[in-house]
C-alpha cells in the first residue's frame, strides 16, 4: 500500500473528538438554552471551580481568549505603561502582545536546551537591572519549567511572575502544577490545546483573592458592581456555552487524553532512534503534558517535512521566527534584546513538530516513528 492510500496523520483531529464527544456537547448545549442565561452564570462558575485545581490555584476567572488572561494578569498586577517584562523569544506571538497592549516593555533573554525562558539569564538581568519587577515565563510545549528555580528566583528578585500556562494545562514539577508558583497564570482553551473548546476562550489563575477580583473586574468592563466601573476594563468574558461545553464535554475526557499524549510520547521517546532527530529531555522531576512533540533535526528540516507529508504524515514549526524578530516588534520599537539569542535562533531553524494528540490511535503512531526512523541526511 502506498502513502496515498494511508488516511493522513494530521496534527489535530477535531473530527475524531466530535464523534467521540458530540452528544455530550449537545446536551450542554440544550442545557444552556434551557436556563435562559447565557453571560457570566451559573454554567462559567462552575467551570471556574472545576479549572482551578488543574494549575493548584483557588480562582480561576474565565474570559475570552489566552492572550486577554494573560493581559488581564498583566493589568491586575498593576502593569503601567513603560513597565519592563523579562520574558521569552520563542512563544505564541500572544505572549509579548499581552505585554505590548498594556504599554508595557517587553525584555528578552535567551532560552535554554528545551525552549524556554533560561533563567540563569533571567537571573542575570534582573541582577543587573531592578527596575525590571515583572516576570513572563511560558511552560512550552507542555513541558513544565523548574518551578523551584522560578521560586527561588521570585524570593531573590524583587518580581512578580505570571506563568504562561496555555500549552500546560495539568503538567507538574515536583509534584505541584505549572501556575502555581507566580502570584497569577493565564491559559487558553483554544481549540489546538490540551483542553481546546469550540472557538475561543481563556482563563485567568491565582490563589490570591484580591487579585482574583481584580481580575473578574477587569474582565467585565471594570465593574465593581452593577454599573459601578472602578476601572477601565475590558470585555472579555467567557461564554456560558463553551464552559458548559468545556467542563460537561471536555473536561471529563481530558486526564484520558493527557495519558494518551504521554503514552505516544513515550512511544516516540523509546522508539525514534534516528540520531538526526533529537528530542527534548525531560528533568527528573518533570511530568510534561505534551502539547506538542518538539524534535531538534539535525540537517535539512524541510527536507524532513518533505519527507513526513510523502508518507502521508504532517508536521509543524514552533516557531519559525523570534519574536523580538517579528516585523511588528521591530517597528513597534520599544522591545529591549539583552542577548544575542543564539539558542533561540537555532531553536527556531531546527525544531519540528511531530503529531501527538489523543485521538492517534497505535498504527498512526507507528508510521510516524517508521517514517522518522527511514529518514536519511540527503
Ligand atoms: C495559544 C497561546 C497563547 C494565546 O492564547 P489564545 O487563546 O490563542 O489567545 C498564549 N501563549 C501561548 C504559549 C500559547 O500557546
């Protein structure tokens, strides 16, 4: 049989989930309809509750998107226009824009071998400059950062963190969650992630009480009460229908998928034994969630996409560009380098992203490793 006659191993399959959870779906779906109320209910509160305990946290507020949880935690943190946030190069491109649509600076270091912020180099600029108070760390690809180095690192500095939780929703170090060592963390539920709904939508993390009602404000017009505004807020509210659907259809489902993306990483960790193919280590004390299944190629990556799409499987870059890189940092102007990002440069050339999603079955997984096993430097 040849590729073409294979069905295609895609990096998501959003069909294969709604034959799964379709009919669960549906009956959140009438179940809203029914309560005749569809804007900041019982149905969002609820999902708040459930949410919360996947990043040990005690709130957690729902709004729109990724990228306005973690504008909201930006702006509940007291963010000021000309404020310096240390963050990563290599991320969603939402990470900087949050910082960017509250006025504020984003700063970059270097990463480290697995992509993420280096915070031995974190370390180093907020040593050498303390007017940097922020932090804006991203847990990428599912894989947890140290989150004892990131603790020590809050205890010395004068810094506030926010975790960049959208990729790591339910991935632990040491035993505790990713987005529970900053004062606050946001996620996404975009449909690509680990807990993906229908669209949009987001979520804002903290065990701080007042900080949790900052960022229920923030997210409502700046309300403090019905039509009491003692702030310019934003709209950013996360619908009835999709926590209904969030926590009635997907969340029942989502410890089997996170096992599933660890069995197939495992799978692939054991079984890819090309030597041009590197993928990521893994700390001892790490228990990644697998957003994605990140490999360093060593050699021509088009080739090897090439190579994938032939056999019928596809891939993707994360990330093709850095983001201080981006046309629209450049003009934007204000964006601090404080290093050369060498690691992110090469990260950026040489990462490819392998399918991993809970609806592969064993055969799917097989191919894949067949394929990258029988991959040979042109
Ligand atoms: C997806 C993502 C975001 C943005 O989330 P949206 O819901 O798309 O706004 C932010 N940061 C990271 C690391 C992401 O992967």
């Amino acid at each position: 049989m040849s590729a073409a006659d294979l069905p295609r191993i895609a990096m998501n399959d959003f069909r294969a989930a709604w034959a799964d959870l379709g009919d669960d779906a549906h009956a959140a779906f009438a179940r809203v309809g029914q309560s005749g109320w569809f804007v900041l209910g019982r149905e969002v509160a609820s999902f708040e509750r459930a949410l919360a305990p996947w990043f040990d946290a005690r709130h957690a507020v729902g709004c729109a998107s990724g990228l306005d949880a973690l504008e909201i935690a930006l702006r509940a943190l007291d963010v000021a226009p000309g404020d310096k946030v240390l963050t990563t190069p290599l991320s969603a491109f939402a990470t900087t824009l949050a910082i960017l649509k509250c006025g504020a600076v984003p700063v970059f270091v270097d990463v480290d071998a697995r992509g993420a912020i280096d915070l031995e180099r974190a370390a180093a600029a907020l040593e050498r400059d303390p007017t940097i108070r922020f932090l804006l760390p991203v847990h990428l690809f599912g894989m947890p950062m140290d989150l004892d180095h990131l603790q020590a690192l809050a205890a010395r500095h004068d810094v506030r963190i926010i975790e960049d939780c959208a990729q790591s929703i339910g991935a632990a170090f040491g035993g505790r969650k990713t987005g529970s060592v900053g004062r606050c963390a946001g996620t996404s539920f975009y449909p690509t992630k680990n807990l993906g709904c229908f669209g949009d939508g987001g979520a804002f993390l903290t065990s701080d009480d007042a900080l949790a009602d900052r960022a229920r404000s923030l997210r409502d017009y700046g309300q403090s009460a019905k039509y009491v505004h003692d702030r310019v807020g934003m709209n950013s509210r996360l619908d009835e229908l999709h926590a209904a659907i969030l926590e009635r259809a997907m969340m029942p489902r989502l410890e089997g998928y996170l096992a599933r993306r660890r069995a197939i990483a495992r799978r692939y960790a054991d079984e890819i034994v090309n030597p041009l193919l590197a993928p990521l280590t893994v700390a001892s004390q790490a228990a990644p969630v697998w957003h994605l299944y990140p490999v360093i190629v060593e050699g021509d990556r088009d080739a090897l996409q090439r190579h994938l799409r032939d056999a019928g499987i596809d891939s993707a870059v994360h990330y093709p560009i850095v983001i201080p890189d981006q046309r629209a940092i450049v003009e934007q102007g204000t964006a601090t380098v404080l290093d050369p990002l060498e690691r992110a440069r090469l990260f950026a050339a040489r990462e490819l992203s392998l399918p991993i999603h809970p609806y592969m079955d064993e055969a799917a997984v097989t191919r894949v490793v067949d394929a990258c096993n029988a991959w040979a430097r042109p």
